[in-house]
C-alpha cells in the first residue's frame, strides 16, 4: 500500500491532503484521498470541511463532502469525528508512542458506517530529520514497509 499526506498551514488555518491506496488482499487497487481545510478554534480543538473520494483502479466510485471536528484527548490521543454528505458518520483515534529518541510505536483505530472498522499499527525508525523507515500493518492491506520523507 502507499499512503502520504501534504500539508500548508499557517497559525489559525491548515489545508490537509491525504491518500490511502492499497493493492494487496484486494480485487483491484483501491484508493482513498480526502482534502480538508481545517480552522484552529483553541489549542485542542478544530473544525473543518472538504471532501472526501473513493475509488478502484482509475474510477472514483464515490466523492463525499465532509465536515467535521478533531479534539486532543488527554494523553494526547488525536481523535477525530466528521459527517459527510451521505449521512455516514467516522469516528477516528491515533496515538503515537515515542520508545526511544528515534524509535516510535503509533496506531489508530477508524469505525466508519459506511465501512465499518479499520485499523492500523507500526514502528517507524528516525533515521535523521527528514527520513524514517516505517513497518506497519494495515486491517485491509496487511502488512508493509517503506520510508517515511519529511519536509
């Protein structure tokens, strides 16, 4: 699989993108991008709205508005929940674990009505500023190695 995301922001605004294709344990490469801009309200809380794509191989097979919250948790667990324009509901965890000054342990959990449960966990090794070596396990696209770039 291969996922990435880009991101601008200055100190009140983000505009996110993100990606999420995956080949293996599936019939055709099936792919995911969703594209928010996100307004900060306080240091914990944010709002956002965009749009949300799926698709197989070359076809999108559905493009979904979006809108939504994201909150810090104690322990700084990043949650996130949005509803989109078909009435389906995500409800998003993730948790990053630093072991050691290079190593880290990180993992999130997704409920979606559409899909239902996904999840993912891994370990990525910094290798300086910029590159990581990452390992992850994926519940749709099992497992997976790569190299994580920074910039």
């Amino acid at each position: 699989m291969t996922e990435g995301s880009l991101t601008l922001s200055n100190t009140r605004t983000i505009i996110t993108a993100g990606w999420e294709a995956g080949w293996q344990n599936v019939g055709h490469t099936e792919w995911e991008g969703t594209l928010t801009l996100d307004r900060y309200l306080n240091r914990f809380f944010t709002i956002f709205a965009g749009g949300n794509l799926l698709g197989e191989g070359d076809d999108t097979d559905e493009t979904r508005g979006v809108l939504g919250i994201r909150y810090l948790l104690p322990l700084n667990v990043g949650s996130s929940v949005w509803v989109d324009t078909y009435g389906g509901v995500r409800v998003t965890l993730d948790k990053e674990f630093e072991l050691t000054p290079h190593l880290m342990l990180f993992g999130e959990v997704e409920y979606e009505t559409h899909d239902l449960w996904k999840g993912r966990v891994g370990v990525s090794y910094a290798i300086s500023k910029q590159f990581s070596v990452i390992a992850h396990w994926h519940s749709e696209f099992m497992w997976g190695a790569g190299l994580q770039i920074r910039f």
